[in-house]
C-alpha cells in the first residue's frame, strides 16, 4: 500500500509537471491577438459608424467612444473579481468571450439589415428638416446592447487571459521566472500584432465593403479565439477560486476597526495566522508582516488567547497584509494615468495634425486614422530585440531574471512618453513653420510636409508602452498574492480608463486657462505645439511623483508552504516528509525600485 501510494503520489507530479510553460502560453497568445484585432479595429473606426450609420452628432459619437473605450477597462475589475472568486481563469475568458461574441453577432445582425437602423443622413434631408432621422427605441436598444456586450466581454477576457498566461510559469522556479517576464513581453507582441491587422485589414473591409462585413470578420475573429483557447484546456494550470478578494478587503477594514481600542502588538507571534493543517494540500502564500498601515494590523490581534473569532473580528496576517498590497498599488496606478492620457492625445490630435499633411507613399494615401500602425509596427521590432538581446545582456549584469526591475521598467515608459510629448512639440513648431512659409495657413490642401514626420513621436511612444504596459502587467500580477492575481491585473487596466477620461478634462481646461490654445477649428492658428510642450512638462513632474511612490512601495515577503497533511507517514515516506519545509521568499529593500 506505501509503494502504491508512494507511486500514485509521484505519478501526479509528473503530470502537474507536464501542465503549463511555453507550449501552454501559445493558446494564449492566440486568443489575445484574435480578441484584439476585433477591439482595436473598431476603437478606431466606430465614431464613422456612429456618425455616418446611427446618425449620432460629432459630439455624440465622440462622446460614445469615449463611454465605450472607458467601459471596456473599467469593466475589467468586475472580470477580475469572478476569476478570483467564483471561476477559474480559463473558464472566465471562455465566458467573457462568449458575452464579446454576443456582441459582435449583434452588431453585425444591425449593420446588415437597413430596417434596424435609421435611414442614412442626405444633404437633402437635411435641406428639408435641418436634421436627419435620429433612430428609434429599438434600434438603439439593440445597438447599445451589442456595444456594451462588446465591452463586457472584451473587458472579462483582458482580466482573465494574462494572468492565465503567467499562470503557465511557475515565479518560484528559477527557470520558469525568466520565462514569466518574457510571457509578458510576448503577450504585448500578440496584442500589437493583432491590432496591426485590425486597424489596417479589418479598416479596409469596414470601409470598402460595408459595416456588416466588418463586424462579421470581427465576429468569425472572436470565434476561432474562443476556439484556441479552449484547445488549451488540457495543458493549462489552472487557479482554485479562493473567495472573494473584495469580502477579505473588507473584513480586514470591519476587524481593524472593531479592535481599535487594542495596541498593536511588536511579536508577529501574537497575531493570527494559518497553521500548518488550515493550509492543506495545495500551496499557499503566507505573507510576512510589513510595518506599512499598522493600523490594519489590529485585525489580526487574537483576544483572550482565542482564535475562534469571526472572519469579521478575527483576519490573519496574510489577509491583512493582502489589503495593504492593494493600498501600496494605488498610488503606483496613480502615478502612470498621465502617460494614457498622453496616449489620448496622439490618437486624436496627432491623427487631426496627419490630415492636414502630405499622405502620399509610393503614389498611395496613407489613411490618417491608420496612424496608429506606427507605434504598433514600432513594439512588433522593438519586443523581440528587447526580449532576445537586451533582457539577457542586463540579467548578466543585474543577475535578475527580469533583467530590469518591473518598477525601473515602468519608470523608463514614462520617461520615454515624456520624451515623446517634446518630439510632438518641435514636429509641431515645424509643421505651423512650413504652413506659414508657404501661406497656407487658410488652406485645405496638404501641406508640403510628409505625414511620417509624426512617426517620430508614435516611434518614441511605442517604446514607452513596451516598457510601461508589460511593465504594470508583470508587476501586478507578481506582487498580487495568489487569490487577487486577476484583480491585480485588472487594476493596472483601469490606468488606461482613467487616461481617457483625464484627457478630456485636461483638453477642456487648458482651453480656459490659455484662452483657447486649442479652440479654432484650424490647427495652423492653434498651440498645439504648446500643449504638446506643457503636457512634456506635466509628464516630467509626474515621473518625480512616481519616484517617490516607487520608493516608497513595500515588497511583499512570502513563506510558501507545501503541507500535505492527508498523506501518512507510512504512505508518504519519512525521508520525504523531512524533505517538506518553508521557502522563504524575501521581497526588496522598501527603498530599492524593482
């Protein structure tokens, strides 16, 4: 019976063995490009078919874009949430991408059949009643519903899918942590790559044959990405919910507050913690007690010598110390908003700036709204150079398997997005320079000025999102303990929310305070040179800000206990048993950036 069980207990972790890595990861990489080809391509085209198809305003259809790109982030939190408590990560995506489907098969259904939308605007319509037709009840029912479908689903698979993918490697494993950074990295290259294709193939078929086939390409899109991740499945490892990461938040703020009145004891001894048989089978993070927030502390004191409280009076150390991770991230998410909504201003200014320059290359006219390809072409070179040759030569030099610590790396996009906003600004100063000396400041014709002068700047940028984006990925999902890993990933989503939604109150303000540097409809009378420059300097005096929230930031510290408790000494083996103890793994220094 000890040899049998011995044999069944080793037969197990081989195949756990199996599970995960490289090959995993690809299933991934597959969806993640598919679901974003659909997303991108319709960020940058839905204000034509909301203008030209639904017959909303141009305030309106900005406005709705606005609604839609913020929803579809925020809404990542709600995503993160289910996946920590209720599903596991793959079926999270496997659900959300369904919801996505939903959407897209909606709004295609609307795009086909002229009876769902309201009759397209004419000259002569608006001749006769100065309006066109607004659509009706149900016409907008169906549209929002497929919309927010759309950004519920798309928002479900951006919490759920990263941190399935890291899931694959294991961070306490010499080896596997190496890879873990460059999942990351490869994650961005198949989130680029699939917008490459959106805003460029899938533009096309919008424009050239109809909505309807638009949406239907987006919808076949999400369907074959719904497909390969499902073929994952049985390489997957998968994450046990653990309960809602919400219900601990609060229980450790209820529990601190009930026991106000006691000092906080100085001997970690004296505050609850899990033992050894509350652990269990599988393998659980216990965090070591930071001095951060001492406060929160008092949930975990244990009275009268008992640890029979209630969740709701009695938290342990690792919970608490959950809620102050949570707290330590915020300003960090804080400090990286104004980088977004500097992105906002390249994918509305700068794309207004192209339409006024010479588009010609090699006899065809660049789009303006395809722009945008540039910084994507950018991080499609820049990942796997980054990834293959500059990632190992630093962690020769640093001996981190990251190469550069996740904090520096965030660190280095902001200051690359500061850069750009200065690029922005003297390309600026040029393009006004060679309006007036060519007296076209009133003219519509393009200037003689090409449009890839603004491919410095989108260049620069790109980099900044290489280092950034991967960079808050990779770190929220590492300092996350093992039950908020989603919701940790879905926080650093919500920057890019908040940076759309800051640009149009920084845009507004500025027009107030400068006296309307951005107000005239011609941009050859506009600061947008200025603007540029102050938004260079407001990212400049960001980036201090963040300095001293990366200083400031705790690393978490981790014993990682393997208790298998269920399994007797005479099944197991005492050699084995002895074999069992605690990793211990320290975090970094409070004041060292990682």
């Amino acid at each position: 019976m000890a040899l049998w069980s011995r044999n069944i207990g080793k037969s197990k972790g081989l195949q756990q063995q199996k599970l995960g890595g490289a090959r995993a990861a690809l299933f991934v990489y597959a969806m993640e490009g598919l679901e974003n080809m659909a997303f991108v391509a319709n960020a940058v085209s839905l204000v034509t078919y909301f203008n030209g198809y639904m017959n909303f305003g141009l305030a309106k259809s900005a406005t709705t874009l606005t609604n839609f790109m913020g929803a579809s982030f925020m809404l990542a939190l709600l995503g993160g949430f289910i996946s920590d408590t209720y599903l596991s990560r793959f079926k999270t995506c496997l659900l959300f991408g369904f919801i996505e489907l939903a959407g897209y098969v909606l709004l295609t259904i609307q795009a086909h059949f002229d009876f769902l939308r309201p009759t397209p605007c004419t000259p002569l319509a608006e001749l006769n009643g100065g309006q066109c037709e607004a659509a009706d009840k149900g016409q907008l029912a169906i549209f929002f519903s497929g919309l927010y479908l759309v950004a519920l689903g798309t928002s479900g698979v951006k919490a759920g899918l990263p941190s399935l993918g890291a899931d694959q490697f294991d961070k306490d494993d010499p080896k596997e942590a190496s890879h873990l950074s460059s999942f990351f990295n490869w994650f961005l290259f198949s989130l680029s790559l699939g917008a490459i294709i959106g805003v460029t193939f899938v533009v096309w078929i919008s424009d050239n044959r109809g909505w309807d086939w638009g949406f239907g390409v987006c919808t076949v899109a999400l369907f074959f990405a719904i497909v390969f991740v499902y073929m994952g499945k049985s390489f997957y490892r998968n994450n046990v919910p653990g309960g809602s990461p919400v219900l601990r938040i609060l229980q450790v703020f209820v529990a601190a507050a009930r026991n106000w009145r006691l000092p906080v004891p100085e001997s970690d001894h004296e505050l609850h913690e899990l033992n050894d048989k509350e652990v269990g089978i599988s393998k659980t993070e216990i965090l070591r007690r930071t001095n951060q927030f001492r406060f929160l502390d008092k949930a975990a004191i244990i009275e009268n010598g008992s640890s029979m409280e209630g969740p709701w009076r009695l938290c342990t150390v690792t919970q608490v110390e959950e809620t102050k991770i949570i707290i330590r991230m915020l300003p960090i998410i804080v400090s990286t908003i104004f980088m977004n909504t500097c992105l906002a201003q390249l994918q509305t200014f700068s794309i207004q700036q192209g339409v006024t320059m010479n588009r010609d290359l090699l006899g065809f006219s660049v789009p303006a709204p395809s722009l945008p390809v540039v910084p994507l072409l950018c991080l499609i070179i820049l990942i796997p150079i980054y990834d293959r040759i500059v990632v190992p030569l630093a962690r020769k030099i640093t001996g981190n398997p990251t190469g550069i610590r996740r904090l520096q790396r965030i660190g280095i996009g902001l200051v690359l997005s500061a850069v750009s906003m200065g690029i922005a600004g003297l390309v600026e100063t040029r393009r006004k320079r060679v309006a007036i000396e060519n007296n076209m400041v009133d003219s519509p014709a393009p200037l003689p000025m090409n449009v890839f002068w603004l491919g410095f700047q989108y260049a620069v940028f790109g980099a900044a999102d290489m280092f950034t984006l991967v960079g808050l990925l990779e770190f929220f999902y590492s300092e996350s303990s093992e039950g908020m890993k989603s919701l940790g990933t879905s926080i650093s989503w919500c920057s890019l929310a908040f940076g759309y939604f800051v640009s149009s109150v920084v845009v507004e303000v500025v027009n107030k305070v400068s006296g309307g540097w951005l107000a005239s409809n011609n941009l050859n009378k506009d600061k947008l040179n200025y603007f540029y420059w102050l938004l260079a300097g407001i990212s400049v005096i960001n980036f201090g800000f963040y300095l001293i929230c990366a200083s400031w930031y705790k690393y978490k510290e981790v014993e990682v206990k393997q208790i298998l408790d269920n399994i007797s000494e005479d099944d197991f083996g005492r050699k084995d048993l002895n074999k069992m103890k605690i990793v211990n793994q320290p975090g970094s220094s409070s004041s060292r950036i990682n």
